[in-house]
C-alpha cells in the first residue's frame, strides 16, 4: 500500500539550511541566527540524509557553494517556509490582521513613479507586514521572482518567462520628450517620421531598447544611450535630442535644472503593460494577495484621476 514518506527534519533545520545557503557561509549564519555553527552544520548534515543528496559544497576557508540540487531544494525551502508562517497566523487567528514578511521586487524604472505611494497604501490596511523592497532591471527582478528571493513584483510584461503569471494594473503609452525651444514642442501631437531626421536619446535598458526600436519603421538616429531615465530628461532638456519615455515626472524640470516638454505620439503605437508577476503554479501568501489587491485598487483609482 502506496503512502507518504516519512520526513526527518525539522522547519527549524530547513531554516539553517536556507540562511547558510543564502549567506554562503556557515560562519555567517551562526551569527545571523545566533546559533552555535556546529548546530547549523549538523542540522544541514541531517537534512542531506534524510534527501539522499548533498546541498553544499563545503570549501575550506572559503564559505559554501550550492550543488545543482542545492539550487532547486532552496528554491522549494523558501516557498514551504513561507507557507509554514502564514499557516502559523492562520493557526493564531491572525487572517484578519495580517503579520510577518513579504519581499517584493520592481523595475528600477517603475520604482521611482510608483513604489512609494504603493507601500503607505498598503501599510495603511496592513500595518503588520514588514515589506522588503528589491530594484533590478527586468531579468534580475525575473530572476528574484523565480528563485524565491522576491514573491511578487512590479514590472513591464515585455518577454517575460513563461513560468511567471501577470496581473494587469495599467497601460503606459510612450510620448516624445522634447527640448521648449524644438519647433515641435507646443504641437498638440506629433508624428515619429516628423523626428526621423534628428538625434534620439535612447533609454538602453534591456528589453525596452528592442521595445523603443518596434515603434519606428527605420532605426532611429540614436545619438546618447544611457540607463537612467533622468539622464535622458536631463539630455533632451540641454538639446542634445529628443527621447521617448512611457512613464511621466510630476514636474517638467530636471535634476541640473533645465525644463523638458512632453507631447502625445500621433502615430499608432503600442503601450507597455504595467504588471504585478508572481511565479506560475504557486499558491500566493495572504500578504501577496493582499498586496495585490492594494496594487488594483491604487492604479484603479490612478486611471479615474
């Protein structure tokens, strides 16, 4: 008859194992968790054995190092500790009143528009929760999605892995950003083709430079690239081209203080989805859930302003 295997080892163990793997070091974990090193090292032994697998590589003098096992156990450890805290609160009776941690990732273009507002809403209906906050660009933030570092984020749905599920909050439509003396800068709207002849500051971030390309029918005149979104401001506002951006400051001044003017493409192009990622297949905690729920409530109430 067909069961269950009996499981040896302990949340408590599986824990040790996550913060050594984490910190490369079992030195380092001992002082994290405050636990005698021989107590880690023995608990992670214990788990190996139960699995039939070794996790760590052991490097004399020189910290711990995942086996290709080790990789995959500490991506499944995180998400079942995860869900061992929320059956805790579940257990204590705390559903209505949400506690512990949750770790969100987001676009480093999108943090700065966004983020801050996102988080008082949400401390605001769930003061309890500790939310930690992790910038990348979008394979980094992917990549924090799907190895467990982060349970949710904020990104662009442009090529994202097939392994991760989306949300749609908003769409972003890209718009010219133009010195106020170009002859195009009190235009009700104005046409890509009308900006074909003339040097273009191009926002190079991965992914978004093959986005910005797909909205000319020949490649643009591409005179500066840079990572920042305002170094590009700050490069149109001294003349030196125009740009394309999708996300709009309050204010049309930039940091070294010139002045940037923002008109409407007239040509059909396509907007950029702003979306909250979670990994496919995965139950959510109730802190995602909720954080979702803040995330559709907060752009709701943008696109109504």
């Amino acid at each position: 008859m067909g069961g269950v295997a009996d499981v040896n080892f302990t949340l408590v163990q599986l824990r040790y194992f996550v913060t050594a793997a984490e910190l490369g070091s079992m030195t380092a974990a001992s002082r994290e968790l405050m636990v005698a090193q021989s107590a880690i090292s023995a608990a992670i032994a214990q788990v190996e054995r139960e699995l039939g697998v070794q996790l760590l590589i052991r490097h004399h003098a020189r910290g711990l190092s995942l086996t290709r096992s080790g990789e995959r156990f500490l991506v499944e450890a995180r998400e079942f500790l995860a869900h061992a805290a929320a059956l805790a609160e579940s257990a204590r009776g705390l559903a209505g009143s949400l506690t512990g941690e949750l770790a969100v990732g987001c676009l480093t273009t999108l943090a700065p528009f966004y983020m801050s507002r996102l988080l008082r809403h949400f401390a605001g209906r769930h003061p309890g929760v500790r939310v930690t906050v992790s910038e990348g660009e979008i394979s980094a933030v992917e990549s924090a999605l799907l190895d467990g570092r982060c349970e949710v984020a904020l990104v662009y749905a442009i090529d994202l892995a097939l392994d991760l599920d989306i949300r749609p909050l908003t769409r972003a439509r890209p718009y010219v950003l133009l010195p106020p003396g170009h002859p195009l800068a009190g235009a009700d709207a104005v046409s890509l083709s009308d900006l074909a002849a003339e040097p273009m500051i191009l926002l190079d971030l991965p992914r978004s430079r093959d986005y910005f390309r797909t909205l000319y029918a020949a490649e643009p005149r591409v005179r500066f690239r840079t990572s920042s979104y305002e170094t590009a401001r700050s490069l149109v506002a001294g003349g030196h081209g125009y740009s394309i951006l999708n996300q709009r400051a309050a204010t049309d001044q930039t940091y070294d203080g010139g002045r940037v003017v923002s008109v409407p493409i007239r040509d059909d192009v396509p907007s950029l989805d702003v979306v909250l990622a979670s990994v496919r297949g995965v139950r959510p905690t109730a802190r995602a859930t909720a954080f979702a729920e803040t995330c559709q409530e907060f752009f709701s109430a943008l696109s109504e302003t």
